[in-house]
C-alpha cells in the first residue's frame, strides 16, 4: 500500500482567507434623516438638541454607520456633529450607508496589509464564507497582492480558478 500524499500542502500554495480578517463589532446605524423637519431640512437648534439628549451609550464598542437615507442637504457639521458625540463610545464611526461599512473597514485594513510575507507565492484567495465579505475586499486585495505574488487562484485549493500568474 502506498504512501497517501497530500498534494495540496505540497503544492507550496498559501491560502488567505478574508473572512478570518472580518471586522469584529456588532454593526449600528444613524439615519439623520429622521432628524429633519418635515423630512427636508435638518434645523440646527433642533438637531443640536437632539445630539445633547440622545442617549450615544448604546452605541459603546459598536461600528457605526451615519448617513442620511432621504435626499436632502446636509451640512457637514452634522455629521461631524454626531461623530463627535461617539468619540470615546463606539468602535469606529463611518460615514456611509450601511451596506457600504464592511466595504469601508475591510479597504482600510488591507490598505495597512503588510503583504512581504506573500512576495513570490503562490496564493489562493478562499472564496467561501460564512460572514459578509464585500466583493470590494477581493477587489482590493487583488490590487495590493498582484504586484509581488507570483500567482493568485481563487476559490479553494482543491478546485482554483486562476486569476493572475506572473
């Protein structure tokens, strides 16, 4: 009987799998639209009001999502204005509609990737998970990896499909 060889291991082909890169936090949003008069305009004695009043506890060591969900002007400030009242409470606060948040963090971390340690390898970008990994993230690690691997796969190592080889 022969020796079983696991041809996978041996293949020298490194795995990254963004889903063990997934942002830890429990995800929040604020829809400042619910703040505007009349659902048009936000009044600034009001809305200062309510970032006074609000209770900005609930957010402690949440991501945070602030955005307006109707079309309408809003000044800067205010969103600088809510931000502010989570400095020092949340995780992180983002501007952006939700959908757009894990799209935002995960750029953020591979931006600060140190990629040396996948320089001339052979790798395999794991394409199932189990979490919401945005297709912005592949995207991105596409752009930060390609100039040093010697080749990106995606999928598994068993069943790949090439994407880039040098």
């Amino acid at each position: 009987m022969s020796e079983i060889i696991n041809k996978v291991a041996a293949s020298g082909l490194v795995t990254i799998d963004l889903e063990a890169w997934y942002p830890a936090g429990e995800r929040r949003e604020i829809d400042i639209a619910q703040q505007l008069w009349q659902g048009l305009a936000l009044r600034e004695k009001e809305f200062r009001e309510w970032v006074k009043n609000n209770h900005w506890e609930q957010y402690r060591d949440s991501i945070v999502s602030v955005y307006c969900s109707v079309d309408a002007i809003i000044p800067h400030w205010a969103y600088m204005l809510i931000a502010s009242s989570l400095v020092g409470i949340s995780k992180k606060t983002l501007f952006g509609h939700p959908t757009s948040l894990d799209s935002t963090l995960f750029h953020e971390f591979i931006s600060q990737l140190d990629v040396e340690e996948f320089r001339d390898k052979r790798l395999v970008i794991k394409g199932c998970s189990n979490l919401p990994v945005p297709v912005s993230a592949y995207v991105d690690l596409i752009n930060k990896l390609q100039p040093i691997a010697k080749s990106i796969m995606f999928g598994e190592p068993c069943s790949t499909v090439p994407v880039f080889k040098r």
